[in-house]
C-alpha cells in the first residue's frame, strides 16, 4: 500500500458505519462523466446517491454535491456511495461517531499522568484540577498530549504535587449542544465544595462556561479556568452560510493532518473525524432534493448536528447569545467577579510550508476576490477565530492589564495551531503560572 493510499484508509476507516461506502476504482458502476449520480432503490426503497472527493488548485479538496454548478477545474480523487438517511438516523449517526470520538465520557481520574477506566466522583472538598477537551477529541488525547513533552510531564507532575484530585471530563461534542454537556458537569460536581481550576480546549470552553456562569450556584467556592483556543463568540467553522465550504475546509484539512510531516503526531487524531463528518453531512446534502447554497437547507444542516450549531459565529445564534446576555443581566456582577478568574490562549496560525497553501482558500483576508470560498474573515488557528478566543461578550472587554497578565498571545506565526496548543512548552507555563497565583 502506497503512501498515499494509506492516508486514505485511514480517512476511510469507519465511513461504513456512517452509510458511507468507499466505491473501489475498478467498480462496474463507474463511469467518466464528471458529475455521474446513481440511484437505485435498495431496502425500503430509499435511494443511493454517488459523491466524490475531488482536488483542485493548491491542495484544496472538494465534495462533488449533486446539483451544483462545476466551477473550477477539478479532479476525481475518490467516490463514495452514500445510502440516505431519515433526520432521525442522523441523529444516531452523529451519536455513533461521538462514541466513537470519546468511548470513556464523564469524568475520570488521573492518577501518576495515567487516566483511570472507571468513571470517577470530584472529592468532596480540597482543590481540584479539571481537564475539558474540545470537539473530534476525547480526554485521552488531552493527557497523550502532555504527555508527548517533557514540558508537558512536568507540568503534569507539578498539578499533582498542588492538587488533591486531577480529573478529565469526557462528552459528546456532535450529537448535543455544550449547555446539554455543562449539566452533566454541573450535576457531576453538586455534591463537591471544592476550589475547581479548569483546563479547557476548543468547544469545551463553551462546556465550561455554560457551568460556572449559569449552572453553577454564585455561592461556590472560586472556580478559576483557562481557555485555550475556545470559540467564545463562535466559530465561522459552523456558520450555516458558509456550511458548504466548510466541508471541503475538513476535508482538505484532515488530509493535512494525516500526511503533514512536522506535525503528525500532533494532528492524526484528528483527522478521521473531521473527514468522517465532513462526508457524513456532504452525503446528506446530496441525498437532499434540493441542493446547494440556499439558506434554509444549509440553516437545517447545522441544526441537525446540535454540537456544531452552538458554536454557530452568527447573530442568529441563540445558544450563544443567551450565554453572552448574562453580562447585561442582574447577575452582571456576580459574572464580572467570574471573569476575572479567567485566562486565555490564543494564536493565528498562518502556515507557509508545503502542503498548507489550501489554507488561504478559506480566508477572507487573504483572498483576492472575496467573493470567494473563505469560512474565515481572517485570523484563526485553523478552527477557531481568533478574537472570538477572548469575547466573552458584547459588554465585557478586557483592560490592557488584564491583557497583559491573563492572555498568553502567540500572535501570528506557523507554529502553533488548534490542535497542538498543549504541546507547546509556553502554553504549559502561562497555565501554571496563572495557576498558581494565590488571587
């Protein structure tokens, strides 16, 4: 097996499960048109649609949808078949790939840097370190990925010399909306008076605070957290207008991530399932009866995976504008006291090596014609936007001196990017810094 055809295995692997049948080159159905569809009526009369992964310029990768119009020149890469679904098996769809993305939820232990199988209890008093990990990650690759450096070793050996109890939170981060994994958290630690530090990544910072902010009593004891790399204000990745290049943003980014050399180790786990949602929701758009960019299909998408459209960055958000109300409410003062406890990590990952020139294809800023296929308006870290990582609301900025002392900015650059923030030695260190200041 070739290289290349490894890479695609392993894209591949689990697609099935998902209605999502590789179709073999040699197959006896193929054919040399361009856009080829076939349909056939197979158990219970549901139809059969045909889709391909195709290339074009610059490495950008690209789902052939029925109905759309054939603008760029492209370049058949693989086909799949894709059996449709009922919205309700869709649902269950997302369901399988989440407990498949996180096989062990709720929260466990670590004990020695090692997680514990069985599900644990905060302890009832004393301090508490919690880890929170983000979409298409689970808790094990959180801890695989602190354990990869001896920054990151360390840092774990200094949580456990100043901590009574270390514990990840595992959830579902496709299949329900950050509110619905917050009151897991909530009710997991009501029993618990204990200090909670919070480390959290991604969506998990939605998770997070969805419970110190709504969830959580005003009386608890002080709950600090630091989020890194988290869609605050939402994430132009799940906006419902630009949902279409958002699958083709997955796709050429999973292919990134599974050949990129330099950083490997740090993106493969990711690379699956974001290829696997992507040609999971392409091939629901292409068993649709009415395709394309229209608004109300793409808006009924996003809907259909709860996970994503929370994290929706526009103003139609409903999830998001309630969280970011709370600012305006009369509880304003009890979340400022909430907000100062908070610390942030933020990057705009602009890569220039080979492989990467996909990446401008998506961003406003760097696009001549902007009319064009971006999903940014321009900086981000691959997945998040980047001033959404510290906009806690439209009421909330924080001072210069805040800024100072409670954001780790790693400022434009090509090294760090959404999914190796934790393998960065200067991220380890703001962490435990902040940390372990006594206010």
């Amino acid at each position: 097996m070739t290289e290349s055809e490894n890479v695609q295995h392993q894209l591949d692997q689990g697609l099935q499960a998902l209605g999502v049948e590789p179709v073999a080159a040699d197959d006896s159905t193929r054919t040399t048109a361009t856009r080829a569809v076939t349909r056939s009526s197979v158990r219970g009369g549901r139809s059969v649609t045909e889709l391909s992964l195709q290339t074009r310029g610059d490495d950008v990768f690209h789902w052939d949808i029925l109905g759309e119009p054939a603008t760029r020149s492209i370049r058949s890469l693989q086909r799949y078949r894709f059996e449709e679904l009922a919205p309700n098996e869709i649902t269950e769809k997302l369901v399988l790939l989440d407990n498949r993305l996180t096989p062990n939820q709720g929260l466990r232990q670590l004990t020695s840097g090692n997680l514990n199988d069985s599900e644990a209890e905060p302890i009832a008093s004393g301090r508490v370190l919690l880890l929170v990990h983000g979409t298409f990650s689970n808790s094990e690759n959180v801890v695989e990925d602190l354990k990869s450096t001896a920054v990151g070793r360390s840092f774990l050996e200094w949580a456990d010399a100043n901590y009574d109890q270390l514990v990840a939170f595992g959830h579902p981060t496709l299949s329900v909306s950050p509110i619905l994994n917050a009151l897991v958290l909530a009710r997991a630690f009501s029993g618990s008076q204990t200090e909670v530090d919070v480390v959290c990544h991604s969506r998990g910072g939605l998770v997070v605070r969805w419970w110190l902010e709504a969830l959580a009593p005003s009386s608890s004891p002080r709950r600090r957290a630091v989020f890194v790399g988290s869609p605050l204000a939402g994430t132009g990745l799940a906006a419902p207008d630009r949902l279409r290049q958002t699958l083709d943003l997955l796709a050429s980014f999973s292919r990134q991530l599974a050949t990129c050399a330099t950083t490997a180790s740090a993106l493969i786990p990711f690379a699956a399932p974001m290829f696997q949602l992507s040609a999971l929701m392409a091939g629901v758009l292409s068993s649709a009866a009415t395709i394309g960019s229209k608004t109300p299909l793409l808006d009924a998408m996003i809907s259909l995976v709860p996970g994503l459209a929370a994290q929706s960055r526009q103003g139609a958000n409903a999830e998001l504008l309630g969280l970011r109300a709370g600012f305006d409410s009369s509880t304003r003062e009890h979340l400022l006291a909430q907000a100062r406890r908070y610390a942030f990590v933020i990057s705009n990952f602009e890569p220039e090596a080979p492989g990467w020139r996909f990446w401008r294809h998506f961003r406003k800023d760097q696009l001549a014609n902007h009319a064009a296929d971006f999903v940014f308006e321009g900086a981000n870290d691959l997945v998040v936007d980047t001033p959404s990582m510290t906009d806690l609301a439209d009421t909330f900025q924080l001072s210069p001196d805040d800024a100072r002392n409670r954001v780790l900015d790693f400022a434009t650059n090509e090294r760090v990017h959404h999914c190796n923030y934790f393998r960065m030695p200067e991220t380890l260190q703001f962490i435990q810094d902040f940390l372990a200041r006594e206010s």
